[in-house]
C-alpha cells in the first residue's frame, strides 16, 4: 500500500486538533510527519528536476541531510 500524502496527514492533524485539543503530543507527533512529508517531497521533486549530481555534489547533501542542527531536536546532546 502506498504511503499516504503530505495533504492526508494535513487533514489528519486538522481533525486531531478539532477533536482533541487537550492531546498536544499527538498533535506534535502528526506536525513532525507532517515535516518529514513535505521534506521528502520536496527533495523528490528537486532530484526529479535537477540535473544529474557529480558524486562530491551527492556526499555534500547527504552531510547536511544527516548531519544534527544547531537548535533543533535532533541537535547533538552536550
């Protein structure tokens, strides 16, 4: 079965938090999926769009993309 879109897990969290406004951790839960989809579409479409990438050019995004961020919640611990 396909993944479902960015646009169903839109209207997921929509509908959580209509009827669920004191479940603030699923509702965390579904905006950090939704996130991950628009993410993930994004990238999709950019890689379909660009042209071929040298192999520098590849291991350079895929530093960033794995890399934790200063400030984020996947920032390293210290």
């Amino acid at each position: 079965m396909p993944e479902e879109d960015w646009r169903s897990t839109r209207a997921r969290l929509a509908a959580l938090r209509r009827h669920h406004p004191d479940r603030p951790d699923l509702v965390a839960d579904l905006r950090y999926e939704l996130k991950v989809k628009h993410a993930r579409d994004y990238i999709t479409r950019l890689r379909a769009d660009a042209p071929a990438l040298e192999q520098d050019d590849l291991e350079r995004l895929a530093t960033l993309l794995l890399s934790p961020w200063e400030g984020g919640e996947h920032a390293a611990a210290g």
